[in-house]
C-alpha cells in the first residue's frame, strides 16, 4: 500500500482504460463495516456486487442510522477486499491506488464516500482520471494525500524516544491524522538494533518492535490516567542527562540573533512541543558558551 515513487522519465503514457464497473440500478442503501481499511473494501465490492450505490458508509460503532434508511451491516471478507484492491490497478496505477489508502488514514470526515466515489469516477472513466484536477473528488483525494505526506514526515522528524529501564526505547505522539501505518516502515529500518515502541495516545494504539518484526499493539483507554505515561521510575537512570544534553545541544546550535518565532512555528508546530525534549522545561539554566573574542583581539593577532 505504501506508493511507488518512479522518475518522470520511466512513465509510460496513460494507456485507454475500458469502463468496468455495472450500472447501480438497485435501490441505495446505508452501508456499515467494522471501522478498517479491509472493511471499506468490502463495502465497495459489494456495491458492485448487488449493484446497490451507498446512501452513506459509516463505521459500526459510530453510525448514525434514522427512520427512513436502509442499513446493510458487511462483515469483513478479506478475499473480497484483495479482489477489490488488486483490481483497481486495472483503471489506475498504484500511486493513485496508495492515494486513497492514506485518504482513509486522514480520518476526513467524509472519507469513505469521497473513496467510492473516486473509484465509482476511476471505474466508469475510458482514461486515467489521477490528474483530472478539475474533478473536485480528485482534488480532494490529492489534497488529503498531500497532507498525509506532510504529516507522515514530520512525525518520522519530530518522535523523541525515552529509555526505560528494560533497554525499552519509548516515544507518544499525537498526530492529526493516523500516520503509524505509514511510519512502521521507517523506524523499523533506522532503529533495527534496539527494541522501540511508539504510541499513539489519541487513537490508543502503537507500534511495538521486538528486534525481529514490528506489531501492532492495542491499549486499553483508562478514564482519569494517560496509558502511554511512564514513571520516572521506570526510566533509565541516564535518561535525565540524556535530555539535558539534547537540550544543550539544542540550545547552543540556535543563533538568537536570527530569532524567527513565526517561521519556526510553521516547521515545528506548535501542537507538536509538548512530546520534544528540547521544548521541555529546562532543569538547569542555559548559559551561552564564551567563545567570541572581541573585535579588537582578532586584529591583534593578525599583527
């Protein structure tokens, strides 16, 4: 699921796509599934299936249903949902594929319509329909999966980890969007020699690795205390120095002199401080390091 990126020159013109999906004559009806990715893909082959288009697609646990719907509840059906997924590739390539993926990820609130509707477009289209920008559901698709990519990357630059005890490298973020699917693959491969684990702490999952692989680990929301909180004395002993020196670190590669508040809120913002070492309170005041010498002693010693 995650796109392939492919250099300009290697790509191929768009090839006539031949329309592939029944016409949807049966009455519409209010679909809901069980919250996942799989789920959804279940819920579109079975549009196609009955040919019955969705009044609205709605996750179980949250669906608002009325007097006057039609609710058709579809469990997961994993070979449904490859069926599903691998086919797509025939009316889009696999960028465009990945693009709605991270559009479920966005957590928009409109997520699984604007899905189906982008296939239904993609399906029914006789051309490739990913650069159609004067589509507003392509727009949309594009929009969401760049604030996706935005978002993916800042948390790959911005998570801290914390050292416990057990040699558990610990971090919890709180992003906007669920990234953690989209991140796995990064700190797997650049922390592969150290057991890690990150939590989500708005969304009460993580990502635990072992050594050996990376999992997904579930968390129990507990009402009145933070699952993700970790005892200082469950930390290793180090951890207080290693912050200090991060925070050094941090504090003598700034330049006050070119101090921009504004610009530096906008790559670092503002949301995300409260998990970074360097923004936490500082335990011991900073003191600039004395190493530029007076205008006049440097002439001096030209002498």
């Amino acid at each position: 699921m995650k796109p392939v990126r492919r250099p300009f020159s290697a790509v191929a013109p768009a090839a006539p796509r031949r329309p592939g999906a029944p016409a949807l004559t049966a009455p519409p009806l209010d679909y809901t599934y069980d919250g996942t990715f799989e789920g959804l893909l279940t819920v579109l082959f079975t549009v196609y299936d009955w040919r019955a288009a969705p009044n609205s697609i709605q996750p179980e646990a949250t669906a608002q249903s009325s007097l006057f719907t039609q609710p058709a509840h579809r469990e997961t059906d994993e070979a449904q949902a490859a069926r599903m997924w691998d086919g797509l590739l025939k009316t889009m390539d696999s960028e465009a594929r990945a693009r709605l993926y991270h559009v479920f990820l966005s957590e928009d609130a409109d997520r699984e319509l604007l899905i189906f509707r982008y296939v239904d477009l993609a399906l029914r289209s006789p051309v490739d329909i990913s650069e159609n920008y004067a589509n507003a559901d392509v727009r949309r698709v594009q929009r969401l999966a760049q604030m996706m990519f935005r978002e993916k990357h800042r948390m790959e630059a911005f998570v801290r980890f914390e050292k416990t005890s057990d040699e558990l490298f610990h971090a919890t973020i709180e992003p906007d969007m669920d990234v953690l699917p989209l991140i796995a693959a990064h700190f797997t491969k650049r922390y592969a020699d150290q057991r890690w684990l990150i939590y989500d702490r708005r969304r009460h999952y993580g990502l635990y690795y072992d050594l050996t692989r990376t999992d997904i680990v579930q968390f129990e929301n507990q009402k009145g205390r933070n699952a993700a909180d970790i005892s200082a004395t469950v930390l290793d002993e180090r951890e207080p120095l290693f912050r200090h020196l991060w925070q050094t670190y941090f504090d003598h590669v700034n330049i006050p002199e070119r101090k921009n508040l504004k610009l530096h809120r906008r790559h670092m913002p503002l949301r995300y401080w409260k998990y970074l070492s360097e923004k936490q309170p500082r335990e011991q005041r900073f003191v600039p390091i004395n190493n530029k010498r007076p205008p006049g002693e440097a002439n001096l010693r030209l002498k």
